[in-house]
C-alpha cells in the first residue's frame, strides 16, 4: 500500500449546473453566507459577508454571470464570474455549504465552469485569495492554479485555461491518442473524464497502440485496473483503470497504484475527483459530445498541472493529428 493517507469522501455524480439569473440572487446569497461564515474568521472579514441580493443581482447582469449547482434537486453552490479588461475570466465567491462539502462540487462546479469558459474563447481564469488561508490556497493549487501576484490582504491565483480540440471521429480519437503517447513518459498520470461513451476508451486505446503495448487495450469496468506491457522491452507499460465504480479514496489506495507509477504510463477513467493525490503532477482530459446524436464530434481539452507539464503547450503538440 501507498504512503498517502485515505481521506473518506465521495465523489458527487449528479450535481446538476445551472447559470444563474437574476431572481437566484436570494438563494446565492444564503449559500455564500453559510459556506462564509463556516470558514476559518480573519480579519478583515471576507468582502463576501458583506454582499447583499442587490449587490449579486448586480453581479449577475451580462456579461458577468453566476453558477448554482444543486445535488438531488438541492441548491448547494455558486459561484460568480467576472471579465477582466484584459480579457482574462475573475471567479468569485466560490461556495458550497458546510453540509456538502467533500462531496467534489466545489472542483465540479469549477472545472465546468472554466471548460464553458474555454468554449468561448478565454485563455486565463483567475482568483483572489486570502493570505491567511493556506488550505485555501492550497486547494486551488491542486486544481491547476498558480499564485500570480500580491494583491492587499492575499494573492491573485491563476490557471491557463485549456484551447478546444475538435476531434470528428472514433478514428481521429485514436490518434489522438496515438500522439499523446509520443509526449507522455513513466510516472505520468493522466485523468479521464466524460460522460458514459464519449471516448475516454478509445483515447486509452491510441495511447496503447502509441505505447506498443501487447494485447487489446478495452475497458477495466469490472476489473478495475489492467497492466499492458509494451512489446519492446524497453518501452512504458500501460496502467488502464477505470473508476467508475470506486467511490472512494480508499477504495482507490487498494489498487496499489503509487507502486506501478514510477515505472508506467497511468491511465484512470473517471479520475477526477479521487486521483488527484496520487502525483504532484497529472495531465486533465475532459472528453465532451456534441449536442446532437448524428454528430460523432468530440471536443477534447488538455489541462496540464504541476511542475511535469510547465510550460508544455500540450495543445499545440496534439493540434492537426488527424490531417
């Protein structure tokens, strides 16, 4: 077993998302509070205790706009997004109420949010955090985010935000994967992340075939993780797993995952939300469909973080592989 202690919280699978409107500023408003006024006290108090629905109904009109995600039909969340002159993207009052938290809404609702972000054209995502709140900091730093600069009372924390890569076929998806596998190198962790048949699959089956490995690389559902070694010997197995059915860290840590890292390539579907812990660096797929059911496009986005992938325009490498 690895080092790494379990911690025991959940991964959410049904917050619904929603953008909010102006007559969501009451319920905003109480979510702020209570996640708040839950935090630890510093002084100056949080500019968000302040906030009033006038103030978030003035938040909320374009091209500033909020989000609310709600589990089981239950408002829970929020955020509020703001543009700079810049043209870089300013979340605030990131909250989620005491009794939902270590549940992955906060990094949910964040992630879409900054993928819908991407969607239309914003490169940069920033945020102001508080000096005093290295757990804060330190949450946002495990999710991509760097400190920028000092700003009064704490820092600006920012991220690159991932370009779209429209990818038309099943095809095209493999050999995705196919040159991902020229970039990646043991101890890599990448995570998987989609709905159910977007092609999480069939990118793990390009990387294989990048690898060389010996054997059919298909999904580890009902096994959990599969081991491909690679026909040369001197190339990087493939660990393949995948997460759907694990619903916790711990049950995470009995697949023994640090001990094959250093030596392989570690491929989780699912990931998110679970595996973040088991490197200081990981490369983030979101896999998404088209809206309509005729169109096979998918649209990849690639998100580097940690030291591994600093300054590796990991986008440009994968850009144009099909043609």
């Amino acid at each position: 077993m690895g080092t790494r202690q379990p911690v025991e919280w959940l991964v959410v699978v049904n917050v619904a998302l929603r953008i909010a409107q102006p007559e969501d500023a009451e319920v905003m408003l109480g979510i702020i509070g209570a996640a708040f006024r839950a935090r630890q006290r510093i002084d100056p108090p949080p500019e968000a205790l302040s906030e009033t629905i006038d103030t978030l109904r003035r938040k909320l009109k374009p091209p500033r706009f909020g989000v609310i995600a709600s589990v089981d039909g239950r408002d829970v969340g929020c955020l509020v997004v703001s543009f700079r002159p810049d043209g870089a993207a300013m979340l605030h009052r990131v909250s989620v109420v005491p009794g939902s938290r270590r549940l992955g809404v906060a990094a949910y609702m964040v992630r879409s949010t900054a993928l819908l972000l991407a969607d239309q054209g914003v490169s940069r995502l920033q945020l102001m955090a508080r000096a005093e709140l290295d757990v804060v900091q330190r949450w946002w730093t495990s999710h991509g985010f760097s400190i920028d600069h000092e700003v009064f009372n704490g820092v600006i924390m920012s991220v690159d935000l991932p370009r779209p890569i429209q990818v038309p076929t099943a095809h095209a998806m493999q050999l995705l994967g196919v040159r991902l596998a020229g970039v990646l190198q043991a101890g890599d962790l990448v995570l998987l992340n989609g709905e159910l048949g977007a092609g999480k699959t069939t990118l793990t089956q390009g990387i294989g075939a990048g690898l060389d490995v010996d054997g059919q690389v298909i999904s580890p559902t009902f096994v959990l993780s599969r081991i491909h070694k690679p026909i040369d010997e001197d190339k990087v197995p493939l660990v393949h797993v995948d997460a759907y059915r694990i619903s916790s860290v711990a049950e995470l840590d009995d697949l023994d995952l640090e001990a094959s890292m250093p030596g392989a390539i570690t491929v989780i579907e699912w990931g998110a939300g679970l595996a973040e812990e088991l490197a200081p660096s990981r490369l983030e797929i979101e896999i998404r469909r088209s809206d309509s059911p005729e169109d096979d496009t998918r649209t990849v986005y690639l998100l580097g973080i940690g030291p591994r992938w600093a300054g590796i325009d990991i986008e440009q490498k994968m850009a144009d592989v099909w043609r």
